[in-house]
C-alpha cells in the first residue's frame, strides 16, 4: 500500500522527510497555473501526485453560479489528470448546503438527492472514462454519501466504474463509533469492496462537553484499530492508488502518526510504503 501525505504547509518537506512518495495537488491550482506550474516543486523532491482535489465540485450545491465554475474546473482537471501520474480525482458527494462538507442540509438523505447527483454526474463521467480517470466521492456524514449503502445506491444508478469512493472510515463515525468503531470499520471497508479510490487516514475524537463535540485529532488520540483498517483495506484497495494521511497539523504530529502507522501495518501484516 502506497502512502501519501497532506499536511498543509509542511506537505512537502515533510514528505521528503520522513520518505512518503505521495502528496496531494488541487485542481484549482492545476487549472489556473498550469501543469507545470503545479507539479514543479513535487518533481524538484522527487515526489509523485497522489491525489487531485477537486472538493468544490458539489452536484447538489444551491449556489448554481459557483457550481457551474467548479464544473468547468473538473471538465478541464480530467484531460490533464493523466498527465500529472494521477488517475484520482477527489469529489463532494453532493450537499444541498453550498458549504460543501462544512454543514448539511436534510433532503441531502433522500432518494431525490441520489437522482439528482447521479444526473450530474453522467456527463464528467463519461468523460472520466475517455481518459482513464477515476472520479472518488468523499463520504461523509454531512453529505448525501454519508455510508457504503448510499454510495452503492448512486453507483447502480450509473453504472461507470469511473465512480469510485474514497474509504475513509472516520468519516463516517456516529457517535457510538467514537467509543467502539470496530464494526463499523469492518462493515465500510468491506462492503466497499471493488468500489475503492482513495484510501485517507485520519482521526476523529470526542471532547468533554454537555453535548456532543467530536473533531479531528492527532492519530492516537482516538479508539481507531489502525492495524484493523490497513487489514481490512489492503485488499481491495488498487494497486496505483495510495493510503493518504491527511490533516495533519503540525510535523511532530506527522512524525508520530507515522509512527503509529507503521506499526499498525507491521501488526496487520501490510506494506505501507
């Protein structure tokens, strides 16, 4: 299993660092500073892409002005994907809220909601698989793929393996994952099986409130089985795709998620290179 690494500012100096060959780019900067532009401080590390971030492209968005923009963005992010080595696109799955991932939106759950973006969707897939390239959904609870059986739900209503999700299991969390996340880890990687894109490692805590507050921590400080997710994901995920480690706030953080995640994989029997 290949890993990635985004971690804001630090991206690239920690990826050369601590010898992670994969980082993320953004297609808004790929489409307006161009291809060589964008992938010039990676080639001058030695690094490769592994993610194209395409995030504003939201298909159920309100904000149709704004919409429109980020679907020129991913019609001319698509053509130019296989010439950065990246066969992944990153996606909103679709929110009626124009935040994106930001707040939600009650009809995000509907089956509506599903017709509509697999309406939209159509047209970049087909261009998608004109060039070989692979269109990841986001899931999130927040958004309308917010668990396998939607995601499964949209995919059967169109029928392109272009359309693939990206597995990322805290994501996903409810609350009682956030004590015990065992079976819902085992039911997301495995019902996803032959739908993967992207793998994304990050994790997800609650802190002491009167109600619940949940957000992202460092790896370690949540209840996450990291030897049970690289187990249960590595045989499924592709082989060109990557385990991105994601949200990474500071390089001490990055050097003890590293840490923390290698010897999750040596437990699982899984190389992570």
């Amino acid at each position: 299993m290949r890993l990635g690494l985004e971690a804001g500012s630090h991206t690239l100096d920690l990826a050369v660092e601590l010898r992670i060959g994969g980082v993320p780019i953004s297609a808004d900067a790929l489409v307006r500073e161009g291809l060589d532009a964008t992938l010039k401080p990676l080639r001058e590390r030695g690094l490769a892409v592994c993610q194209i971030g395409a995030f504003g492209y939201n298909p159920l968005s309100t904000d149709q002005e704004r919409q429109a923009g980020q679907c020129k963005v991913l019609e001319q992010v698509i053509p130019l994907a296989p010439e950065t080595g990246c066969r992944y696109v990153t996606i909103c799955g679709g929110n009626y809220h124009p935040s994106g991932f930001g707040a939600g939106d009650a009809d995000n759950w509907t089956d509506d909601a599903l017709d509509q973006i697999a309406q939209a969707l159509k047209p970049v897939l087909a261009l998608a698989e004109q060039y070989d390239i692979c269109l990841c959904i986001e899931p999130y609870l927040k958004t309308a793929i917010c668990d396998p059986e939607r995601f499964l739900a949209l995919w059967e209503r169109v029928g392109s393996d272009a359309l693939r999700v990206n597995v990322d299991v805290t994501s996903l969390y409810r609350y009682w994952d956030l004590w015990d996340s065992t079976a819902t880890v085992d039911h997301v990687c495995t019902s996803l099986a032959g739908h993967y894109g992207l793998g994304h490692l990050k994790e997800v805590g609650l802190a002491e409130g009167f109600h619940i507050h949940a957000g992202l921590v460092p790896l370690g400080e949540g209840n996450t089985d990291w030897a049970q997710v690289l187990r249960l994901m590595d045989p499924h995920i592709p082989d060109d795709s990557w385990a991105i480690l994601e949200h990474v706030q500071t390089p001490e953080e990055a050097r003890n998620s590293l840490a923390i995640l290698r010897a999750a994989a040596e437990e699982a029997g899984v190389s992570l290179v």
